[in-house]
C-alpha cells in the first residue's frame, strides 16, 4: 500500500487533527499510559465470494470522536474480558446478536487519546450478512466495506506527519511518523480504525509489519 503525501491533511478531517496528532505519538512511540481498557468488534462476513468487515459512524451526540468512522466498542465493564466487552458493545451500538459472533483472535492493543483507553480490537466472523440497527445516541449510519475495495488504487494514503520538539520513533524529537487513511464507503477512515484496518489487511495478506502501538 503506497500513496506518501509529505503535507498535513486539510480541514476535511475536522478538528480532530490535533487530537490525532498526539494519539500517533503516544501510539508510535510506546509511551505507556494509565488507560481505562476498552473493546472493539471487527466483525468479518462473506458476501458474493469476498470478505467484508462492519463499521460505524460515531453519533454526534457523544462525547468523543463524533462523527468519525469506528468498529462497534467502548469500555469494559467491571469484571469482563474483552471479548465480553466486544460483544456487549456491538449488541448495544448496532443490535448484532451476540450468539451469531464467532470471535477467532485479537489484534495489537492500542492506545486513544482524547478518550483515554486502551484498545483492544477483537476479530470475528459472521455466518452472513446480519440484521442491524443503529442505537441512535451512538451510532449515525453503519455501513461495511469488502477489505479487498480497500486495497483499490486510491483508496489508502499514507501522509507522514511530525512535530517540533515531540518524541516519535526512537524517542528523536521531530521525527515523522506514519499517519493512515482510506477513502471508503463514503466516509474518511483514519485514526485508530485505519490503523486496526492496515493490520488486519497486512494479517490477511501475509504482509510484513510492526503492530506494537
């Protein structure tokens, strides 16, 4: 997957940039927080011969990342496992029954800024397309992507992004780091979601890759 653009991205990406910005350094850089822990589902199914994976838009009646695209998730609750958590939040956001999910592995746990948890994206599988629907104070649309329409010309780009004065890689003050997007499904996936996405792909495909956020 290939596209650098050496520029920041323009206000299309809202005012989240900032936010990003230091959510990519913390990640990148391995700082370790005291972070609430949280789960995701990445929920695969097969249609028409091709994989696919559910994603939401965040309402913009919460608290943190309104509007932006994500996998079904939020908090842990006293005493779960993430795979609880997973399930639980993707009955509640879109309604998908939890004894249909067939969860297989978990990817990198990573950390989020703006809403102070630790991550983890738990990846499942659907026997087909499922019934769904959105808890309006949390979910504004839900839409699913083939992960082989990701890997299309001109759906991903890498910018590479740096700050004065920030730590990065290797701890050296100013170095850029890698920030990723996709075009998809009408929307513009980055942050957290774009980064679990490059590694389910890279997973799938059998492509090299550091996963340690």
């Amino acid at each position: 997957m290939r596209g650098v653009i050496e520029s920041h991205p323009t206000n299309d990406v809202g005012t989240t940039v900032d936010r990003e910005i230091a959510e990519s350094i913390r990640s990148i850089s391995g700082i370790t927080i005291d972070a609430n822990p949280a789960a995701v589902l990445v929920c695969l199914f097969e249609e028409g011969g091709e994989a696919r994976v559910i994603l939401t838009v965040r309402s913009s009646r919460l608290r943190s990342h309104q509007g932006e695209v994500a996998f079904p998730g939020g908090r842990l609750d006293a005493g779960e496992s993430v795979d609880e958590g997973a399930r639980r939040e993707a009955h509640e956001e879109i309604r998908l029954d939890p004894a249909s999910v067939e969860i297989i592995g978990q990817l990198a746990a990573m950390p989020t800024v703006s809403s102070n948890t630790m991550m983890t994206p738990v990846v499942a599988v659907l026997a087909g397309r499922p019934t769904l629907f959105a808890e309006p104070d949390e979910v504004a649309r839900i839409f699913d992507v083939a992960l082989s329409e990701l890997l299309e010309e001109g759906v991903f780009v890498e910018e590479w992004w740096s700050v004065p004065g920030r730590p990065v890689l290797g701890g050296s003050p100013g170095s850029e780091f890698p920030v990723w997007f996709f075009h998809s499904g009408g929307e513009i996936i980055w942050g957290a979601t774009a980064r679990v996405l490059v590694e389910l792909l890279c997973l799938t495909l059998g492509l090299p890759g550091s996963f340690s956020w």
